[in-house]
C-alpha cells in the first residue's frame, strides 16, 4: 500500500505563549515545535498498515524550513520518505489555501491512502483533511479510531467515532482520506537505529513559487486578533494551607451547598 | 437587497439536536440586529413533523427537503444538496453545529463551492455593517477575531454551549417543500454497523456523587488517590478524555462530548483543566469542585469552589479529612 501522511509542525503545546507585536499571532521566536498530537497518530496508523499490508510511508508537510526537524523525527518513527513544501514566508494562511497546495502536490504523487489529523493544536480549524478530500475528488471519513484496509480489493474501512459515544464502521473504495482522531493508539519511539537511518532519508523540498497554484481564487479569511480570553471566575476559590482548604471545603460542602 | 441566514438543522432518532437550537437562537439574535431573514433548513426523509416543529419558531421559512437518499448522512450526497440550494439562494450566512457529522461535511462544501469557512466559533460581533467571529486555538488558551474576506454565503460552524436553547423564540414560519434531483449522486462511503461504547457498562447519567479525574493525574498508577477519595465519598469515578486516551481507566466513564452526559449533585474534578469537549457533559452538576495547579484553568469559570493547588497534596487530604468526619 502506498501510504501518505500529511504531517503539521506546531508550537510546543505546553509552552505559556505570548501574543506577536502585530496582534496577529503568538511570538515564534522561542519557542520550540513539534508534531501535531492528531498527525502523530496519523503517521503512526500509517507505520502499522505498512507493517500489515506492505508498501510505502511518505510524509508531506507545508512549512517553513525549521519543519524538518519534525519530518526527520517522523523519518525515525518509521517513514519512508518525506515531501516539505516550503512556505518561509508563511504565505498560505488558510486551511482552504493549505489543501491547494498540498493537492497541487499530490497530482504528481501515487497513493492508495491519505491520513491527516482531525485537527490541529494551533488553529484547530479541523478542516483541512476534508478540503483536501474534496480537492482532490476522493471520498473521505473523519474522526476515525481504527482502520482496517483491504488492499486486495481496493477498499478500506473506518471506524468514525460520532456523537454522544457512538461509533460507526464505514467502508470506502480506495484512494480516500481518512483524518484521525488523538488517542487511537501508542504511539511508537523513534528506535536508535531509526534515528540513524533517518539522516539518509529523502526529504524532498518543492517552492512554493514552483507550484501551480492560484491562492488569489482561495476563500479568504483573515485573523484579525489573537488574544487571552478574558477570564470571569466564577468560582469561589478557597484560601490556606491544604489542612485549611479541605476542611473549608468539607465544610460548605456539607453546610452551604448541602452535597454530602 | 434582500439577506438571508440559513441555519442547518440536523437531527437523529427523530429528534432535533440540539447545537442546531443553539445555532437557531444565535441566527435569531442576528437575524434581529441586521433586519436579515431567517430561515431553517431541514434535509432527511418522512421528517415533516421535524420541520413542523420548526415552524413554531421565530422564522421566516422553514425549507425542508426530503429524499430517500437523504434518510441517513452521507457526505457526498448532502453536500450536493447543500451545494444546490446555497448556490441557487446565495444567502449571506450558513450557519451550523460544530458537532462531528458537520466536521465531516461542512469543509467538503467550503471546498465544493469554493466559499470561506471558520469552524468552532463561540461567538460573534458587529463591527459597522460587518460580522466578526470569535474562535478559539491553541487548545483554547487563545481566542481569535476572524473576518471572512470572500464571497457569501460565508459558512459558519459554531461550538456546542455557544449559546443557549434557552434564548430560542417562538414564532411562526411557514415549511416550503423544497425538491432536489439528487438521483445521479453516488454515495461512495457505505455505512456498516454502529454502536454505543457505553452500552450496557456503566451509567453515570444517575450517578449523585462523582469523582473526576483528568490530564493532571499523569499515569496510571497516581489513580489510587482518586479510588480512595471515591470511596471515602461513595462516589463514582469518572474522566476527561486525555485519561482514556492513555487507556488509564475505560471509554465508557469519560465526560464529555464524546462521551456521557452527567448531572451529579456533586462533581468534584481533580485536575481537569475544564476543555469545552468537557464541560459540556457535567456543566449541569449542582455543586462542581474543581482542584487544578493552573490559576487560569477554564473548570474555575464554572465552578462553585475552587482550590488551586496540586492535587497529589489535597486529594489524600481530602479523603482522610472525609474519614474523620
């Protein structure tokens, strides 16, 4: 099977961050990245189809330069070969404008499955999977927590998690984009050896400017603000030594709000 | 010129569900500060009752569209019906619930009619004659103004609790019977069986007294704490997803939006920063307790008493204090 993982560098997420001068972003320059949480899984479903069925692991990721580093950590994971498409300036802002390009490149690409994330840790737009999808014509399916592919076939099936804690199996001819959701698996360490094979490997990088793309025709949406949400407590918030709090606590419990 | 707001009205087991409410009630709010029109938009099959429903509140129309194709989602063939009728009415605004069936279809439309789209808003405001949305990021320790800089009908999906039911007018607007030729469509993805990851464990839904446990737990292993305060309450444990995620403790005590919904008399969270996936399965509680390290969680805005602190010092104090008493 031939297998291609979309993958997202993001900010650490446990950093505390810090809004840019414009007001338009947060303040990169110290901060460290690192994988998307959901593309993580997705490259790690893509690893274990590999391991069953055969074939390839590619990983594509827009970016600037400083998204290698995550490519060679998914390089180590297990993947194949990887494809940067190189936006330094962080000209492409949009999920819309992120599936053009990424299906600009894939018209030059083989592929029987698509994985991305849900969504991602910065934006959490939870779009681009299915743009991508579309763009590319193929059929999709989202929020998947298992996967079970019939090569043989040309089918695939997808296990999509819904609302209120029901799940659904569904089946769909292959190619197709499946995006997957965090907490699908473990996710597997880079082994030594690994890490020393991924100094070998491919990664490809395309220009942004060498590809066919128009971005002037991609819906445009524009952040004007980015911002700490204001906080109301609501919450009464007990004062003192941990003796003192939880016996203040056991106290209104009983008393005020009369639970116990 | 006319403008509409169309809000997409989803629903199952033949019940209207409720984000498309909410999402109702905030395209009332709007349809009122802007003069616009206001109109309901119901797809399914035998769903007349639905849109009946509908018409008992404060709409102008109801458009109902009904297609045996239709009986169940499938993506290609909504958004084909969703293509036709946007494309054809050009309304200003879509609105619709940020729940997990729109999460697969909505940006599979954006892109099929190459229109604007801005996912999980919480809210809104009026800047002159423009709408600027409010979003969440950054696993909402951020929020964003964002402006649509395209084409109507710019399409909006908005969070689950982003407004209340409760806001919902009642009115009357007339069901207009709207047919679509959906017959060349093909349905590519095959539904094959579904099923309920709570069915026949453990209910919460009748639980008085719970104990929740979240990301701030770290490992498996720190969950005897959490046992020992249950029992000292004779309470039931439950989780935020991060916990079952880790396959810490099982799919069917998890909260939440993927998960069950609660309203215990007491829920007492213990390092659940309070994401709202969580909140909306336990904001019904009447008394929440929240513990956390981290002054800005989000669980301190709804609950009743706080403790910023580290829970691996107040948990066991809290259960030995419950002892003595």
């Amino acid at each position: 099977m031939k297998l291609l993982t979309c993958l997202k560098q993001i900010p650490d997420r446990d950093t505390r961050y810090e809004i840019n001068a414009a007001g338009t972003g947060i303040k990169t320059s110290d901060l460290t990245f690192e994988i998307s949480e959901c593309d993580e899984y997705s490259l790690e479903e893509s690893l274990k189809l590999r391991e069953e069925h055969g074939g390839e692991v590619a990983i594509l990721t827009l970016g600037p330069q400083r998204a290698e580093k995550s490519i060679r950590k998914g390089l180590a994971m297990g993947a194949d070969r990887a494809i940067l498409v190189r936006d330094d300036e962080g000209k492409v802002t949009t999920p819309h404008a992120v599936a053009k390009v990424l299906a600009e490149v894939l018209k030059e690409e083989e592929y029987d499955l698509i994985l991305t994330g849900t969504q991602s840790d910065d934006w959490s737009y939870a779009q681009t999977g299915v743009l991508l999808a579309e763009l590319l014509g193929l059929p999709h399916a989202t929020i998947v927590m298992e996967i079970r592919a019939d090569p043989a076939q040309k089918k695939v099936k997808a296990l999509r998690e819904m609302e209120s804690g029901w799940f659904q199996w569904v089946e769909l001819p292959m190619p197709a984009v499946l995006t997957i959701q965090a907490g699908i698996s473990q996710i597997r360490y880079a082994s030594l050896k690994g890490i020393m094979q991924a100094k070998k490997k491919e990664i490809r990088n395309v220009e942004l400017s060498d590809l066919n793309v128009d971005l002037s025709s991609v819906p445009e949406v524009e952040v004007l603000k980015v911002y700490f949400p204001v906080v109301e407590k609501k919450a009464e918030i007990l004062q003192g030594s941990t003796a003192e709090v939880v016996e203040q606590l056991v106290e209104k419990l009983k008393k005020e709000a009369k639970v116990i | 010129m006319s403008e509409k707001i169309y809000v997409l009205i989803d629903h199952g087991e033949g019940e209207i569900r409720t984000p498309s409410l909410e999402s109702l009630a905030l395209g009332q709010r709007m349809a009122e500060e802007t003069g616009f029109s206001l109109h309901a938009l119901i797809l399914g099959n035998e769903i007349g009752p639905l849109a009946e429903r509908l018409g008992k509140q404060k709409v102008d129309s109801v458009l109902l569209v009904e297609d045996q194709k239709l009986a169940n989602y499938d993506p290609d063939v909504y958004c084909r019906a969703l293509s036709e009728i946007l494309t054809e009415d050009q309304p200003y605004l879509f609105l619709m619930g940020h729940i997990y069936q729109n999460i697969d279809l909505a940006p599979k439309l954006a892109a099929a009619i190459n229109r604007g789209l801005v996912t999980d808003c919480i809210g809104y405001r009026k800047e002159g004659d423009d709408f600027v949305f409010v979003r969440q990021m950054f696993r909402n320790k951020l929020n964003a103004d964002v402006q649509f800089r395209s084409e109507h009908p710019w399409i909006v999906t908005l969070q689950t609790g982003a407004t209340s039911v409760d806001e919902l007018k009642e009115g009357s607007g007339q069901v207009v019977e709207r047919s679509l030729d959906l017959s060349a469509v093909e349905l590519r993805r095959k539904p094959l069986e579904a099923f309920e990851a709570t069915q026949g464990k453990v209910d919460l839904s009748q639980a008085e007294l719970i104990v929740a446990v979240g990301r701030g737990i770290k490992k498996a292993e720190n969950l005897k704490i959490i046992e020992e305060l249950a029992e000292a309450l004779g309470a039931e444990i439950a989780a935020s997803r991060p916990v079952v995620d880790s396959e810490w403790l099982s799919r069917d005590r998890q909260i939440g939006s993927s998960g069950q919904t609660v309203s215990p008399r007491l829920y007492l969270a213990c390092g659940i920063s309070g994401a709202i996936q969580h909140i909306v399965g336990m904001k019904n509680a009447q008394c929440i307790v929240a513990i956390n390290t981290d002054p800005n969680a989000p669980i301190f805005n709804i609950a009743t008493y706080g403790i910023v602190g580290d829970l691996f010092e107040i948990v066991p104090a809290l259960t030995k204090k419950l002892k003595e008493a």
